[in-house]
C-alpha cells in the first residue's frame, strides 16, 4: 500500500483536511493497493506509521474520520463475513480512477 506520507510529508496538513479531502486521497490509495480487502485499523496503522510518534495518533484519527466519511459515502464497503474488512465498492473504483492526487509540492 502506497505511503500517505508520500503526498503529504506534513501531518500538520494531514490533520487539517477535510474528511472529504483524505479520503479521497485514502481512496486513490486503497484502489492502487495489490490487496482488494483490508482491515481498517491497519489502514489506519500504515498510513499514520511513516509519520513521527509524537502525531501518529492526530493523523490515525484523520484517517479514521476520512475512513468513515467514505463508508458514508458508499465509496468503501464492509464485507459481510467481517465488518472490519473494507473493499473499495464499485462506485469508489470509478471515483477513485477519476481522482487526479496532488503533487506534494502543490499542498497548501
């Protein structure tokens, strides 16, 4: 799974996004991903890991938060034999193929 830190080396900027902002960014990432079923805690866990200790726990918490914003939004899904296995539903693959992801240069 690609690094989050990759595209925003700040986890100030992390923190600070929208819900609908990171997850669309979490969403590009997940579509990317080799395997089409993850645990959401170690979705959280690897995307925060790349970032110091000190802010691992903000940016766990904005990833969780963007998470359940693309829940919500019918873009990742749960699948039925374990709540916490999530797959990027149909629509999110069309979202996510859409999704033009930010040069980090260019992150305000």
């Amino acid at each position: 799974m690609k690094a989050l830190k990759d595209s925003y080396p700040d986890p100030k900027k992390v923190v600070a996004l929208e819900p609908e902002t990171l997850g669309h960014h979490i969403l590009h990432i997940l579509h990317l991903a080799k395997e089409p079923n993850n645990k959401r805690q170690d979705v959280v866990d690897h995307l925060a890991s790349d970032y110091h200790p000190d802010v691992q726990q903000d940016v766990k918490h904005a990833v969780d938060v963007a998470l359940g914003w693309l829940a919500e939004q019918m873009l990742v899904g749960a699948t039925p034999y374990d709540h916490d296995l999530l797959y990027v539903t149909n629509q999110g693959k069309e979202r996510a193929d859409g999704y033009q992801p930010e040069h980090p240069s260019s992150v305000g």
